[in-house]
C-alpha cells in the first residue's frame, strides 16, 4: 500500500473517529492539568510531555511538505510557516514561559503524539504531493477565501496570545487556581480555546482543501469539551464564579 493510498484511506474514518472522541469527551475530561489523575498508569512531567506531543507535529508535517512532488510556491510556504511557527510556540515557547507543572499520564501523550501525526501527515502531505497548480500563484493571496481566512486566523492567533499570557500571569503569582480576569474572560471561561479553533477555521479557509477543514473539525472536537470541563470546574471551585459567563463562545455557549 503506496502512501497516497493511505492518505486516502484515513480522511473519512479520521472525521468518523473525531466525531466519536467528541462524544466521549463530553463525559470524560482528558486526565491532564487540573484534571490530571494518577490512575491512568505511568505518568511523565506535563512540560516535558507536552514538548515532545506538540513536536510532532511540525516534524511529520515538514518531513511531507518538503519531501512532496509539487514545487513549493510562496502561497504554500506561507501555509508551512503558519503551521509551524504555531507549533513551535506550543511545543518550545510556551512550555519555557509555563514553568513547573504537574505531571500527566503517558498514555495520553502518545495518544496526543499519535493524532499530531495523523494531521500533520494528512496536511503536509496534501500541501507537498496533492496541491498541485491550486496554490502555485502569487496571486492566490488575492483569493477571497484567502482573505477571509487569514483575518479569521489573526484574530483567532490574537485572541490564543494574550489569553493564555492572562493565564502565564496568574501561574507566575503562584497562588494556585484562580478566576481569570479581563479581555475575554470576562465573557468566556477559554478565550484561549476559541482563538485557538479561529485559527485553524481560519486556515481551512485559507487552504481551502479537506485535510485542513479536517484538521478544523478535529480542534473543535477536542476543544470545545474540554472547555466545557474548564466551565463547569471553575463553576464548582469557585462560589463567586460569574453566572453569566458562558464557556468558549460569548453570550451564546
């Protein structure tokens, strides 16, 4: 079985299994950070898990991006760099500026690593071997799809930034868990988690392929649980918690 055998193999069942890890999530919160639990077998420092989960990613996605048959063009080598410089900052610069955490169970790393892999490899693989003439033109950053699709992922990449140094902040008082205030936590429990899922709806838009719109799907499949969690964790901690906030999208949800 040839590589793009494979590849096509895994787009569909991939949102099929998205889709089915959703629905679990919304009963299970993943056992890491505040839900880290020591019961789901041998354990690894967070920061250290989180570094090798989140690098790889950009690995799997270069390897295929630069090994593909299609010559890039500068339209594909700025999808490259938002794709990589995005996880560079999650799996180098974040996790220097986080300082000490708690540790998560190595299970769930390798089931991080396992579904970087999938979408780095779904997404560089298109962009290097399947594009084809779709992005060889300077003049696709003319496309309206491309100008939608990058203010969508600014504004969402603007939103992830200054949440999670709201977040930063808090930590490096080292006063334990908190109610995060100002910006965008004054409406939502995760902005971080809403500008995360902008950028990459943002992408998709950008890209305009299945792998990125799947790649979309699977952010939110994993996201918005998990704010739910966050939600309903600062809900019960916190007596004072503001009732009108809603988790991930203001005045809405």
């Amino acid at each position: 079985m040839n590589i793009e055998t494979i590849y096509n193999n895994i787009l569909y069942p991939w949102i099929i299994i998205g889709a089915i890890t959703f629905i679990v999530l919304l009963f299970i919160a993943a056992p890491y950070g505040r839900f880290s639990k020591k019961n789901w077998g041998p354990m690894i420092s967070s920061k250290n898990g989180w570094i090798i989960q989140e690098s790889v990613s950009p690995i799997i996605f270069a390897y295929f991006f630069i090994t593909g048959i299609s010559t890039p063009s500068l339209p594909m080598w700025f999808f490259f760099m938002i794709w990589v410089g995005h996880y560079f900052n999650r799996s180098v610069i974040y996790p220097i500026r986080q300082g000490p955490s708690a540790d998560m169970p190595i299970i769930i790393m390798f089931t991080a690593v396992f579904f970087n892999i999938v979408n780095g490899f779904i997404n560089g693989y298109y962009l290097g071997n399947l594009s084809g003439s779709t992005y060889e033109k300077i003049t696709y950053f003319q496309e309206t799809n491309f100008i939608i699709g990058i203010c969508i992922f600014l504004i969402g990449l603007y939103i992830n930034l200054k949440s999670d140094n709201i977040l930063l902040r808090i930590k490096k008082e080292n006063k334990g868990y908190q109610i995060p205030k100002g910006f965008l936590y004054n409406y939502i429990s995760c902005p971080n988690y809403l500008g995360e899922i902008l950028e990459w709806v943002g992408y998709a838009i950008m890209t305009w392929c299945l792998p990125g719109f799947i790649y979309a799907l699977w952010t939110m499949f994993n996201i918005v649980p998990r704010a739910l969690s966050h939600h309903k964790w600062y809900k019960n901690k916190f007596y004072e918690y503001p009732t009108n906030k809603k988790a991930i999208i203001p005045f809405i949800f």
